[in-house]
C-alpha cells in the first residue's frame, strides 16, 4: 500500500496569483441628487431636501422624475462587485411603481432639470418596487448596474426614478436631508477578482526495500505530488496568466517520462469538478510552444531540456512551471472551479 506524507519545507509551488481577502463594504452617499418638474422645466431644484417622484395627470397635469448619483472611483479596480444596495427613505409611500433606470447623459447638481435630462435614461428598468409603506428605510438591488459602473461596462451618470403612469406620489428624503440617518446612501460589498488557492498531498509510492507494501520517504523511494488550485472567488485571473511554479530541491530527481501513459509527458494535468475552464498540453521534453518548461538553475531561467536516465528520472532538472491556458472560472453556487497538477519525484 502507499503512503500519506505531509509537504515538507523542501518542496515549494508557487502560484502566481495573488490571494484574496475577506469580503470588503463600502458605504457611500450621494455626491449628488434632484428632482426634475414637468411644471417648470428648467428650474433646478438641486438643493431640495425631498425628492419626488410623481404622477398627477389631473387638470393641470405634472410629472417630478428625480436622479441620483453615486462616486464609485474609490473602489479599487482589481476588485469586483459582489453587492449593491440602494437604501433610501420613505417620507411619503406609493402604491404604485416606481422604475428605476440607467441614465446615459453626464448631468451637475446645480443645474439639472426637466428639460435637459427628463428623458435621459436607457430601458428598460434596472429594477422596479413599490414604496407602500412610509416613515422606513427601503432597500433596491442595483448589484449588476453597479458592477457594470465599476468595470468601464457602463458610464456612471447615475439613476433616474421615474413613476408609473398612474396617479400618485412618492417623496424620498435626498442628501441635503437635515437628519444624516435619512439620507440615501449605496452599500456596496467588494471582493477581490480571484481568490486562488494552492494545496498539496505527497503519496510514498514505493521504496527499494518494502516496494509498494507499506512504503517509506528513503532514498530510492517515489513519491507523487498532487497539487490542487482552486479559485474560491467571484472573477476570474486575465486569460493565460495563471502560472504554477514548483521548485524540485536538490535531495531529489523529477520523473520526466510520460507520467500517465505514452505522450503525457512529466506532468499530469487533471481538471476539477466544477472544471477549471483551463487547458494543458504536452508535446515533448524540447518543446517550447507547449505548457510546461523546465529549469536547471532554480528558475532562473526556462529553456533546460531534460534528459531521462534509465529510470526516467533527471536530477539536473531544478525547478518546473506549468502555464495552462484559457481563463479560470469563477466561483458560482458555491462551488469553486479547481485543477490538480501531478508529477513524481524520486528521493536520492
């Protein structure tokens, strides 16, 4: 039977990838905000302390729309927007619904109005509810406009509240509201694009003197690494960039023939479940256009070729990486997309 060892401190893989952090919140205000009046449209209401969002199609018919704006520059650009909350204050419930849009003009505080921004929204809705009850904080999902924001997808120029076509009123306080705990604000949750793991279990294989029947790590003995990555995050590394590096320590030799059957090469390449969304290949030990490179001076540099004794094994070989190609998936349902790299070594 073979044997569990633990990784000792004489075997290093590195990943190069950063790893994670624990989720990250944000809590923003407005850096701007209006109502827009049908009434009078190209009178600026910028400094109200209420925003309205009316329908009165009455005997003098008139329509408040109102935008808001958040600055999400401060979030860091290698992270990636897991959550965004809209939480406002209800001053005066409706029974209809108000929809809530993209806008798609740039627009200023001290000047917005009916006339130049009513319309200037995309459709449909980002999202859509129904204040019914007043004197409470209401909260809206804007995540995927909010990600969209971040990553260049979309230009922020903020959102616009608009009514249903049905008579009645809603009034949300806005930032210039004189109590701080009314005011709107944008909670938004944060983690870092990938978060990569590396792992690693040692199997005695066999040994000179037991064989394969409860073998030992003595000198002659084979060993096989399996080293896992998986990505426990919400995005995913830039394609063809994720690099497995393994320094081989000298006390030990890289098995370089063909690990699992005729062309496989040194190193097996075994996806996860969920799959890694990765790809390997392997042409031959001289090959530089496959996957996999060699070193004979400790990583310095790439272009070693080893060369198998009769066992296989080449002690000359000083440290290996492996570069699969395509992109790593990300995390979805709570599973994390992973791939195991295996290679044997024999103890001197």
């Amino acid at each position: 039977m073979s044997r569990m060892a633990a990784a000792g401190p004489a075997f290093l893989a590195v990943l190069l990838a950063s790893v994670g952090v624990a989720a990250q919140s944000y809590d923003l205000a407005p850096t701007k905000d209006a109502p827009l009046r049908q009434q009078q449209p190209t009178t600026n209401y910028g400094t109200d302390v209420d925003l309205r969002v009316v329908y009165d199609p009455g005997g003098s018919p008139d329509t408040y729309r109102s935008v808001m704006a958040f600055d999400l520059t401060g979030i860091p650009a290698d992270k990636v927007i897991t959550d965004a909350s809209l939480e406002f204050h209800v001053d005066d419930p409706s029974s209809t619904a108000i929809y809530v849009h993209a806008m798609n003009a740039a627009w200023s505080e001290g000047t917005v109005d009916w006339a130049t921004r009513a319309n200037s929204y995309g459709a449909p809705a980002i999202v859509s509810f129904t204040p019914t009850t007043g004197g409470v904080d209401r909260t809206i999902d804007v995540t995927a406009t909010a990600r969209d924001w971040h990553e260049g997808v979309l230009a922020n120029h903020g959102l616009i509240f608009v009514p249903d076509i049905v008579q009645d009123a809603f009034v949300m306080k806005s930032r210039e509201e004189i109590d701080p705990a009314k005011r709107p604000r944008l909670l938004v949750t944060v983690e870092d694009r990938y978060q990569l793991s590396l792992s690693r279990t040692l199997t005695v294989e066999s040994d000179p003197i037991d064989g394969a029947s409860n073998p030992h790590a003595i000198p002659g003995a084979h060993v096989l690494h399996r080293v896992t990555v998986v990505n426990d995050g919400v995005g995913s590394p830039t394609v063809d960039t994720v690099t497995v590096e393994e320094a081989v320590p000298a006390e030990t030799a890289l098995f370089v023939g063909d690990l699992g059957g005729g062309g496989s090469g040194p190193v097996l390449f075994v996806d996860g479940a969920p799959s890694s969304g990765l790809t390997y290949s392997f042409t031959a030990l001289a090959s530089g256009a496959d996957d996999v490179e060699f070193s004979d001076d400790g990583g310095v540099t790439w272009s070693y070729v080893p060369i198998p004794d009769a066992q296989g094994f080449d002690p000359g070989v000083t440290a290996f990486r492996v570069r699969p190609r395509g992109t790593l998936a990300p995390e979805s349902g709570g599973s994390s997309p992973s791939f195991r790299l295996d290679f044997r070594v024999k103890v001197d």
